[in-house]
C-alpha cells in the first residue's frame, strides 16, 4: 500500500542546535527530502512572525503549526482547495484552536496572583531581557514576543510551588506545557492534535493515506510524538528524553539536536533499509 510520509518537526533543540540555534547539520537531509517532495511542517512553540522568517531561511513552503499546537498556518493555495474550518488571514489559511493570548495574561492576572513572584512572563521581558535569557538576537528576540495565543513563563520558583501553580492554573481552564526553557500558558491544544488536523486535511486533500513522523526533544513534544505513527525522540544536551505511553515504541536518536535529526531521517526515510520503504511511498509533488 503506498503511503505519503508527512514530517512534523520540532524546532529548537531538534532541527535547530539547542545552544546558538544553527541547522547545518541537516541542510544536506532536508535537500534530499525536497528532492522526493516529503513535506517538512514545523510544529512549535515559536510564534508565527519566528515561523515566518525561519521558513524563508531554511527554504520551508509547508504550511506550519505555532506556539504548541495552538495555530496551524497554510499558505494560501497550498492546497487546491481551502481547508474547511480555516479563515483566510494575509497570505494564509489559519486554524485556531484555542483562545487568543489575551484571555491568558487576564486569566494570569485574576487566579495567579500568589505566584507573581515564581516567574516572569514573556509579556514583562524586554527584548534585552529575553536576549540574556535565551542568546537569540535582538532581531529575533523581537519576534519571539510577539505572541497571538499563549504566554510562555520562565519559572523560578521551586517544583512544588510549579506544581501548585499548574493545578491551580488547570482548575481555571488553562492548560501548561513544559517546553526547553518555559513553561506555556495555554488553552486545550498541543502539537499532536494540531498535527493529527492537519495530516487529516493532507489525506482529504490528496485521497491518500499519510504516515506521520514526528521528531522532537522536549515534554512540549510527548502529544505529538504519541499520536505519530513514527515517534523519533532527539537527545538534548540539557534533559533526558520525553517520557512516552509504555506502549508507544520510539526511535532515539544517538546524535544531539540537528545531527540527531539527520540521523533518524535517514534511518527512517532515506536509507534503502529504512523503517519505510521506499516502495511504499507516494513522493507525488505535494
């Protein structure tokens, strides 16, 4: 039976080096999937304006998800037909899937007041701030904080007081991921509903079956790495990989970051011995 293969990867600390955020090391991986038209869909807690950029930089033309799960955005006419339940925005068809952020810094202001001193939301950092914390630029920084659906806190207080802080958050409706360096604010989504959607749309769209290969380091990433067909787990220099459902198997890299990437794609896709054979796939343009 032939498949197409659809790639939803994480960002940083998988496709991106987790310490000064270069891709080199999959540059070659990513020409040769371009080359069978496998489609490559970052699915992220990096806002759109990051998203936007990145796509150029790195030669991405796939419709992309943002901020966890909470956003997909489709270039317009990257399907022959419009997604039902999308809106047109710009040059793109979005789905929401949770509340505006909004909603989360007020939800913040109202039932979170006794741990106004356990975190910094990104809504209180300047871009120098943001800066220090993270070693992007200041161009980049710029555009990390420009958030439409959720509200990452760097937390400082200690792991019962977080714990506290995410039950109480959790009795109010938000829900909380741990990402590589913050915790998220957000509604009822996560990257492995979002991608689960989107591979839906791509079966409609092209009347065909798609296996899902999700690639990511972090606990922002288990949704999505459960509901793949192929969950690759990426070693991070900084955690351990992602507790899984004891019944999800999972390829881990041995490599960090981009070089793990690269390692898994070609284990799995590009090798004549790969998990998928190349007699099973469909590289139709897409």
């Amino acid at each position: 039976m032939t498949t197409r293969p659809l790639i939803f990867t994480d960002i940083d600390g998988t496709l991106l080096d987790h310490f000064d955020y270069s891709f080199s090391h999959v540059i070659d991986v990513i020409a040769a999937l371009n080359e069978r038209h496998i489609p490559i869909i970052a699915n992220t807690s990096k806002t759109f304006a990051e998203m936007e950029k990145l796509q150029q930089t790195i030669g991405f033309h796939s419709p992309f998800i943002s901020e966890n799960g909470a956003v997909i955005y489709i270039p317009v006419g990257y399907f022959d037909q419009q997604p039902e339940g999308t809106i047109t925005q710009g040059y793109y068809w979005v789905k929401a899937f949770c509340q505006p952020r909004e909603y989360w810094l007020e939800l913040l202001k109202q039932h979170a007041q006794a741990f106004n001193d356990d975190f910094i939301g990104f809504s209180s950092l300047s871009v120098a701030a943001l800066c220090e914390l993270t070693d992007l630029s200041p161009d980049n920084a710029k555009l990390a904080l420009v958030r439409h659906y959720s509200e990452p806190l760097l937390w400082q207080g200690d792991a019962g007081r977080q714990q506290a802080f995410i039950t109480l958050m959790a009795s109010h409706g938000a829900h909380i991921l741990q990402g590589g360096r913050f915790l998220h604010v957000g509604g009822d989504s996560d990257k492995g509903k979002a991608m689960m959607w989107l591979a839906d749309v791509y079966a409609q769209q092209y009347q065909t079956s798609v296996t899902t290969i999700a690639l990511g380091d972090s606990g922002n990433d288990t949704a999505m790495l459960e509901a793949a067909d192929i969950a690759i787990q990426i070693k991070s220099p900084i955690h351990g990989f992602p507790a899984l459902t004891p019944k999800k198997p999972s390829i881990k890299s041995t490599e960090y970051g981009p070089k793990g990437w690269a390692e898994c794609i070609n284990q799995v896709l590009l090798s004549s011995t790969g998990v998928l054979q190349t007699n099973r796939l469909s590289s139709e343009g897409v």
